[in-house]
C-alpha cells in the first residue's frame, strides 16, 4: 500500500485508528506505515499483528481508562478534584467536551475509551483478514485469529457499555470509505460480540495456563461471553457460559481474598484473576497510575508505595456498609502507618477532607517506579456472582443461586445470605455483594447503568467534597467524543445528548 496525498496537510491518523479521522483528503487509500499489501505473510508478521491489536488495552490500562471512567462516576471512589478529574463525579461534561476543553486527563477520559477501543478494532480487523494465508503452523494459526476475535469482541462490549448504540467495524480499513461508519443499534453490538466469541472458542484456544501472560485462556472467552450475555440481559446465555468456565475447574478462588492483590502473589492469583492487564514493573514497560493515585499524599505511607499522591478514595458510607467481620474490608483503610512509624489518624488522611478512606488494592512498596503487576479485568468470583444473578433472573432464588453467591461470600469471611428472599431483593444483593467484591475495578459503575439504578444510588453517595452529585438519565451513557462527530459525517449523537 503506497502513501497517496492530494495536499500536503499531514496525515495525522494511521489505519490502526480509522475511526478518529481528520481533515485530510485522501485519494483512494488510507496509508500506514504498518499494514501494507506486503504484511502478514509470514508466522512473525502474524505474531506482532496480533501484539499490534493488543496494544490498545495497553492505552486503556495506562490512564487507566479501563478503570477510572467508571470508578470515578460511581458510589464506591472519587478523585481528588485536580486537572479535571471530577467532571465524571459531578456529571458536569456535555456534548462538547474534549481533553483540551474540559481539561480532563485524556488517558481518563471517555474520549480514550473510543479511540482506543477502535483502534484495537482495526487492527484485530487486519489479524482476522490477513492472517488466514499467512504461511506458518495451522494450529498457531487459528489461536492467532481465536485471539483477535476475542480482542475484537472486547472492544466493541467496552463500547457497547461506555456509549451505547455504536459502528460495529468488521473489516480493515483499505479506504476512507471503508472507515466512515454509521452506529448500529446496542442489540446489533451484542449479537456481533457474540458471534465474534463464538469464533474465538471454535478456534480452541488453550486452556489455563495459557502460554504467555495476558493472553486469554479458552475458559476467559466465556467468562468474556457470560458477562456480555449479562449486560445484554440474556439471562440464559450467561448462565450457560458461566457455568461452563465454573465447571471447567481451571481457576479457583484464592483462600485469602486479600492475596489477589499482593504483589507478591502474582502468578498464584491467576488462579482467581482470569484475564488482567499485566504490567511490567522495567521502564519503558506497560504501567498504570493506580499505585500513586490511591496511596497517602505525599509518599508517607512506605506499605502502600516508593511514590503516592493521595488522589483517589472510598466514600466513607461506602466503608460503613461493609459487615466488620468481611475480609474484603481490610483492602481499605481508615488510616496508615507514616514513614517515621507513626499512626496517621483518618482525619489527618488528606487534606480535602476528614472522611478520607483509602484503598489497598494497589499496593506495590518494593517497585521503584511504583508498577503493582496485574489490574484484573476478569475475575473468577464474577462467574459466580454472574450465576447467581442469571439464576434469579430465570428462576428466582433457587438454591442454585444461593449456592453461587454463597460461595463468593463465605471467602470473604461471612455468613450464607439469608434465605426466603423475593427474586428481587434476591438480584439486588447479588448487587451489593458485586460492589464489596469488585469496588475500585472498574465494574460498579456498569451495575448501576445496566439495571438503571444509578438515577437512585448516586445522589446518595456524597460527602463533604463532593456534597451534591447531579446525575441525569442522560449519563447513562456517555456522549460521542465530539472529534468523532466532527470526523465522522456517519455518526449521530447519542439521543439523549443531541
């Protein structure tokens, strides 16, 4: 593929980004310096096609994205209001806003979510394309296209879910007319993530352990399946597929839930943590802001970090509703020891308020650029907690289900939930025990959109920095980034937002 100009504006996107267009004019072909007619010929063109289409997960790590955008709009963390940050807390953006405008960090901003996720799109597109006649193994062959299916499928949930109806992207790129793509509906989205999984499992991927860190094991496309088939409220199909993970008997829960997050324990709790964004603790590897955002300001605290900030909590109501004998209570804190080995009390946490809670998710204090190794994205309890949610849905609260949530709970140190629940005080704890079990990993926020009970729980969730919360049916979603629609002529604003 040549380079093909009519002017000499530059050419500021590659093909890898098709989506995020800009003025430019084109004549036929939409160049990159990366796919070209003379790529994917050989195994190593297949093996760094497919690194390529991973890539973005590493963009939606590093801000991280793929955590913050939600964790900071929902009723369990808040940001400490610096550089933008508490425009996802206070709902204030709108249909305009850009990193620039709103001087929101783009690396935590919806706008990253899309670009990103479209991005990993184009380039699974390629692997999916061209791949097929490369020479090389066949059975590497087909994981290498198993996997891209996957990355694919992933990318167009994390759309789904962030903005709604959205362009489903199939095929590369080769022109400017090929990238241009109108939205279709949200039910559209989930029937290709489907059918984009169902390629991944037919391509029989390996089971756990897979051969390299951060790839998906066989067993995570359908844990990847089971909470897409959740969040389309295809009851049937999610518990199908978590059950299928849950039998399989590959992962298993850690005994001491605070061990999945040690860093220490990194290749023990992947028995747990399915499917993470893994993080390289040697310069210029892959990282995160997670470690330094959640510690103490001030590098104070030398158990949470060489380096924090003191930039993200737990609301104090969030803290209290947990049960005192829940280990999963010991991953936060109402106060830290201090470099000189002196208690520092929950008043004195930060300086933004007196009802501070810190969280011990992220702890790294061995790494000297303050790397913790794995941010999970999939996680065995979700099986399960999916399966008791699924259940309910179908079949009210079966003993099946209470088997499935109980299981999760007796972990974290607590009793069985109480029998004799309606269905839905049944789901709506399967809820609450979602939000202990998965607080500060991006996925609260999703509960509360999916079932809609978000317009109810947020307003609730307040405190004296963040004492009034004017969240809108609108937020639901998030607008399309307004350099999307004003590169896309395709592309209409979600309805709420127009």
């Amino acid at each position: 593929m040549k380079k093909i100009f009519k002017n000499t504006t530059r050419l500021s996107f590659i093909l890898s980004a098709a989506l995020s267009l800009n003025a430019c004019q084109l004549d036929e072909k939409i160049y990159s310096s990366i796919y070209t007619e003379d790529f994917y010929k050989t195994a190593a063109d297949a093996e760094k096609g497919l690194i390529g289409a991973y890539g973005p997960l590493r963009e939606l790590g590093n801000g991280p994205a793929l955590t913050l955008v939600a964790d900071f709009s929902d009723d369990q963390t808040y940001p400490r209001a610096v550089v933008g940050r508490n425009t996802l807390t206070l709902f204030t953006y709108d249909v305009n806003y850009t990193t620039q405008k709103s001087n929101a960090r783009t690396s935590e901003s919806p706008q990253q979510i899309w670009s990103s996720s479209y991005s990993g799109i184009e380039k699974a597109n390629w692997v999916i394309a061209k791949v097929p006649d490369a020479t090389m193994d066949e059975n590497r062959k087909r994981q290498i296209i198993g996997e891209a299916y996957f990355l694919r499928a992933f990318y167009h949930w994390l759309l789904a879910k962030n903005f709604g109806d959205v362009p489903i992207k199939i095929t590369p790129s080769y022109t400017e007319e090929e990238a241009i793509v109108a939205k279709s509906p949200k039910a559209e989205v989930y029937k290709q993530i489907y059918a984009d999984l169902d390629q991944a499992l037919a391509a029989g991927l390996p089971s756990y352990p897979a051969n390299e860190k951060s790839r998906p094991s066989n067993e995570v496309v359908s844990a990847l399946y089971a909470k897409a088939a959740l969040y389309n409220e295809d009851w049937a199909k999610a518990l199908e597929k978590a059950k299928v993970v849950i039998a399989s008997g590959k992962y298993s829960l850690m005994p001491d839930v605070l061990d999945v997050y040690k860093y220490d324990k990194e290749d023990a709790a992947r028995n747990e943590n399915m499917w993470a964004y893994e993080v390289d603790p040697i310069s210029p590897g892959a990282s995160h802001q997670l470690v330094g955002l959640c510690g103490p300001p001030g590098s104070a605290a030398p158990a949470y970090a060489r380096t924090s900030y003191g930039s993200m909590f737990a609301y104090q109501s969030f803290f209290n509703s947990f049960d005192p004998a829940d280990k999963r209570r010991q991953l936060l804190d109402t106060s830290y020891v201090n470099k000189s080995g002196a208690t520092v009390p929950q008043r004195s946490i930060t300086p933004i308020t007196t009802e501070g809670v810190l969280i011990k998710k992220y702890m790294d204090p061995v790494s000297t650029i303050g790397f913790v190794p794995n941010v999970p994205i999939l996680r065995l309890p979700d099986l399960y907690l999916i399966a008791a949610e699924a259940e309910a849905r179908l079949n009210g609260a079966t003993a099946a289900a209470y088997g499935y949530i109980n299981t999760v709970r007796k972990r974290a140190g607590l009793a069985d939930l109480k029998t004799g629940l309606t269905k839905d005080a049944f789901v709506d704890a399967v809820l609450q025990e979602r939000a202990w079990e998965f607080f500060a990993e991006g996925d609260r926020w999703y509960d509360l959109t999916r079932t809609g009970k978000f317009l109810t729980v947020i307003p609730k969730a307040v405190n004296p920095v963040y004492p009034t919360r004017n969240v809108q049916p609108k937020n639901r979603y998030f607008p399309i980034p307004l350099d999307e629609m004003n590169a896309n002529p395709k592309l209409e604003q979600n309805p709420d937002w127009k």
